[in-house]
C-alpha cells in the first residue's frame, strides 16, 4: 500500500475500512479521481479538534453538494438552549469533595522523637 509521507501511521485494516466507508457514502457522488482525492483529504489526518473541516474548505472540496442553510428551526432549537453571553464554562472543573467523616488533626499525635 502506498501512503504519503504526511499520512498518519494508522494499521492498514484500519486505513482499508475507513477508505470503504468513505467510498461507500460518496458513492455516486462525483468521479473516480474526484473521489479519491476526497477520501485521501478526509483521511490526510489533517483534520482534527484543532483543525476543523470548515464549510468553505468541504465546498471547495466537495463542491454545491455542500449547503451551508441552517433552517429556522435549528436555530429555534439553539434557542431554547441559550448559554450566558460572556461567560465560557471550563471544560473539566475541580469540584472537592467533604469527607464522610469530620477530618481530625493529627497535630496532638505528632511526636518528633518518636518514628511514624
């Protein structure tokens, strides 16, 4: 199997299914090298949380397949979800927790010439 060099290590069973899949959903969509050109840019590994595929890069790529509409009723549904302007919540948070127990000072135990 032949690979770019800028192409992820994956393992070529991997690599093969998710090639299938591609082909598979963008079956009839465009031609044969149109297509490949496709499944190698959605499989480049370029893609990633800190690199979305944006709207304007699938249209180029992809073509008028692409529709960037939302209906109103997306948004009527953002809408009922609404976060506060301004503030943006943490991703993980640190939330301690009180023991069952009351926690006693081990201070009055403490004797420096004696080992623990």
């Amino acid at each position: 199997m032949t690979r770019h060099s800028s192409t992820p290590r994956r393992p070529a069973r991997l690599w093969t299914r998710m090639k299938s899949l591609l082909r598979k959903i963008l079956e009839g969509k465009s031609d044969q090298k149109k297509l490949d050109t496709i499944i190698e840019e959605f499989l480049s590994g370029k893609y990633t949380h800190d690199h979305p595929f944006m709207a304007e890069e699938a249209q180029a790529l992809l073509g008028q397949c692409v529709q960037t509409d939302v209906p109103e009723e997306v948004y009527a549904l953002m809408d009922l979800y609404r976060m506060e302007a301004g503030r943006s919540r943490p991703g993980v948070e640190y939330v301690p927790l009180m023991s069952a127990r009351p926690i006693q000072s081990a201070s009055h135990d403490f004797h420096p010439e004696k080992p623990l």
